[in-house]
C-alpha cells in the first residue's frame, strides 16, 4: 500500500538521520542562532524537545573583588609601633578617666577612712578645676535654727545709747511666710552671708584666710542695711552682731533628750564707716566729707 510505503520511508529516512547518516530530523532547530535556541520559543508547537538540545543557564554573578583600602581599617590597619603606641595611650585615658570619677566620688561622699588617711591627697586633685559643691549623701541634716541679731550704739542730743537686739532672721521670715514667691533676698541674703563670714573665721573670730575681711564688710553692710529701714533719732556710729544657736526640739514620741537653750555668739562692735552704709547714705556721707575738705 501507497501509505505503508511512504510510512516505511518515513520510518526509514528517521532511522537513517538517528544513526548519523541522513539528515537531521529536526532542521528548523539546528538552523536557528544560538541565542534563539537558548529562549523558551525554540521549542516545537507540539511540546517535543528535541533529544540533542542542551538547555543552557546563566552564570550566578560573581562577587565583586574585596577593595583593598576598606580591608585593616582602626588600629588593626596600623602597623604594629603605631598599635602599640595606640594602646597605650587608651590605656592611660582610661586609667585618667576612672582616677576622676574615684576622686570625685570621694570627695562627695560622707567622711570615711580613706578619705581621712588621703583627704590632702583628695584635695589636691579636685581643687581648684573640679570642686564641688553638693554631696553624695545627706548623713546629718540641719537639725539647728541659727539666728543674727544686731544691736546699734546711736549718738544723738542726749548723749551715746545702746539699742536693743533686733532679730534680722525673724524679719526675713515674715517676709517669707504666707508668700508663695517669696524673693531670693528674704530666703538667702542674710543666711548665706552669715555662713560666709562663719566659714572663713575661727571659733575666736579671726580671719581663716583671705575672704575675711570680704565677709566682713559683706555682714556689715547687710547690717547697715536693715538698720538704716529704722529711724533711731540718731547717728549709728557703732554696730554689733551676734548669732542665737538652739536645737530643734525631739518630736512628741522620740525618746532623745535635747536641750533648746540657745547658744550664742557675740562678734566685736564695728565702727560704721561710710562703705558699710546703704548706696545713697554712702554717696551722701561722701560729698559731705568733700565739702568740708573744700572749705
């Protein structure tokens, strides 16, 4: 048959081009460019692949060459002199660094055996560049009302006379009480120039240093001040002052026995110069002793 026959030489013409020696059975694939084979669409209508087709894939890419320059950066890229010179000084920052923070620690905190036995040594390397003024802790309290009285010798027609006590503490805190914004004159003037001139005088009232005759002069003048709010018919020529030290009384149900009694103690009279008057009495006692220089 017709159909046989051409099957048969299909069959044989396939056989033929398998064995190598015809031709090949899939020309429209051969024929084609490389890239084209390598795409999806060189693949037959019918879904066959073609047995010596080889399905290609593109290379991962590769890692780009580490930069030399980035590699060995800090102390690791130094040589090894310039480490070592590197660690050192790190080392010694760092051995600075905790010295601060220890001395400053000590300095601030409660008295203690170290800072007993090397309290010099302490001071010398926190003043004057690192001094503090706070503490680390609060172990004793104010536990003490301090009051400054001052009192006035007056001349007028009559002849000398002394005043009586007139307590400056009990008049800033009448100014103090009952003000929800009471003013810093009121609240620390008086108090802290008090501790200036009790911190740099001894128990017998003699200058500690070179801040004595500063607080001196500042007490005086903050007395002179007070003074000068009171007409006392007179002229102040001489003023002194004295400070009221009583305890702060047990509460109800503590057991500890506290004496309140004040303790006080009495500065020298001062003779008022014009420097410890108020700004405008001082300018006034000025032109005064200049006019009668003139006449």
């Amino acid at each position: 048959m017709v159909i046989d026959g051409e099957r048969g030489g299909m069959d044989s013409d396939h056989d033929r081009s398998s064995a190598g020696g015809g031709k090949d059975a899939w020309p429209q694939a051969l024929n084609r460019p490389a890239e084209a084979r390598d795409t999806p669409d060189v693949i037959p209508p019918n879904g066959a692949v073609p047995p010596n087709a080889a399905v290609t894939t593109d290379p991962a890419p590769s890692a780009p060459p580490a930069d030399p320059s980035v590699t060995g950066r800090g102390i690791a890229g130094l040589s090894t002199p310039y480490q070592v010179v590197a660690a050192l000084a790190l080392s010694l920052i760092g051995l600075l660094a905790c010295t601060q923070v220890a001395m400053v620690f000590l300095h601030v905190a409660p008295s203690n055996t170290l800072t007993k036995e090397h309290g010099k040594t302490i001071d010398r390397w926190i003043y004057p560049e690192f001094e503090q003024n706070w503490k680390l802790f609060a172990p004793n309290p104010l536990q003490q009302n301090v009051a400054v009285h001052v009192r006035a010798e007056v001349v007028d027609a009559d002849g000398r006379r002394t005043t009586r006590w007139m307590n400056l503490t009990h008049e800033d805190a009448k100014g103090i009480r009952g003000n929800f914004f009471p003013s810093h004159v009121d609240q620390n003037e008086l108090r802290r120039g008090w501790d200036f001139y009790i911190n740099s005088h001894d128990s017998e009232n003699r200058p500690n240093g070179l801040r004595g005759d500063l607080s001196e002069r500042y007490v005086r003048r903050i007395a002179m001040l007070r003074l000068s709010e009171r007409d006392y018919g007179g002229t102040i020529e001489r003023i002194q002052l004295r400070s009221a030290t009583s305890s702060i009384a047990p509460p109800p149900w503590s057991t500890e026995k506290i004496s309140t009694r004040p303790v006080y103690r009495v500065l020298p009279w001062w003779t008022v110069t014009p420097d410890d008057l108020p700004e405008h009495a001082a300018e006034k006692s000025r032109d005064a002793a200049r006019a009668e220089a003139n006449q």
